[in-house]
C-alpha cells in the first residue's frame, strides 16, 4: 500500500482518495494507493478521520455513508 499526501487542489471535489492497483487470485486488492488531498483536511483530527476512513475502504468497507466529520466510515 502506497499513502501519500499533498495539495491536490480543490478542483479534484475530494478529502481522501483509494484505488485498487492490483487483485489477487481470489478477487481481494493486493496494491492499493490512498491519496489525502491537504487543500481540504487540515486539521489533525480531520486528517485522521479521513485516512480511517480511506484504510476502510482498502479492508473492504464499501457501500457505507460517507461521514469523516463524526467519524471514521
């Protein structure tokens, strides 16, 4: 898993970002990128709501409401 964060710019319309860059035999993600946009989480608290949130999605919680301001997915 690759993380990085950076200005990304508010034209990108997001926080925190996750793609899948390669599956396994079984289907599960074996590579995967998480990207913070900094331009939109300053805040320590909201940095880590966010990259909660993003690691989420990388252990297989989809389909959930996006909610980083109270908590993590």
């Amino acid at each position: 898993m690759w993380v990085s964060d950076s200005y990304y710019g508010s034209g990108v319309g997001w926080r925190g970002a996750y793609s899948c860059r390669g599956r396994g035999p079984a289907g599960n993600c074996v590579a995967a990128d998480i990207h913070i946009n900094l331009t939109f989480v300053e805040a320590e608290g909201q940095r880590r709501r966010t990259m909660c949130h993003e690691f989420g999605h990388s252990a297989g919680l989809t389909g959930l409401r996006h909610d980083t301001e109270t908590g993590c997915m």
